[in-house]
C-alpha cells in the first residue's frame, strides 16, 4: 500500500506458555517471606504489649506513648484505664494500652 511503510504480518503461533507449577512455588515462597518477615514479629509485638498491660500494678513507674513518666496509683480491672502520678500533686487518668513500657524501680527519682 504504502511505499515507505511494509506491511505488518501476525506471527505464527508459538508453543504453549507453561509455568503453572513454578507459579505455585513462588506465590509460596512469596507467602512465607510474608509470615516472617512481616506477620510474625508484628504478632509478638502484639502479644508483648499485652503481656505488659495485663501485668500492670499498683506502684510500678511506667512510661506513656505521650512520653510522660509516672508511678501507678489506681488500677481498675473492669475498665481499661489507670491513674498515674506525674509528681506529688498532679494525677492523670489514661487507658492501659497507652502504656509503652514499664521502668525499673527509682527512674523517677533518677530523673
């Protein structure tokens, strides 16, 4: 048709595209780099916190998500929150999971 543009013949068809069973294999590899890399120490982070919520006494000195540091005056089981003082004079009320970790006794007074 054209003189400066050849013409565009389909190519014939090949053999059949294979690879089922590889396919198989990698979507698994892919599924345990996924457990553990990702699921599993995102679940033993999980259940560490909750470990350390539950644990959660009177007189412990723990430290919040805020960043405040205080000493567990109240705990109350039925509800999930607790009373911190932050020093003599000042109480606060927050829910237990807002606990980050728990300090080793006299941090406060180091402080």
């Amino acid at each position: 048709m054209s003189l400066f543009i050849s013409n565009a013949y389909a190519q014939e068809a090949g053999g059949a595209a294979g690879g089922g069973f590889e396919m198989l294999i990698m979507l698994g590899v892919f599924g345990l780099i996924f457990y553990f890399m990702l699921y599993r120490p995102q679940a033993k982070r999980v259940k560490d916190h909750k470990d350390l919520v539950t644990s959660l006494s009177k007189g412990d000195e723990v430290l919040t998500q805020g960043g405040m540091v205080g000493k567990i005056v109240k705990v109350t089981d039925e509800k999930d929150f607790i009373e911190i003082a932050l020093n003599d004079s000042t109480n606060i009320v927050i829910q237990k999971s807002a606990v980050s970790a728990v300090l080793p006794k006299g941090t406060m007074k180091a402080i």
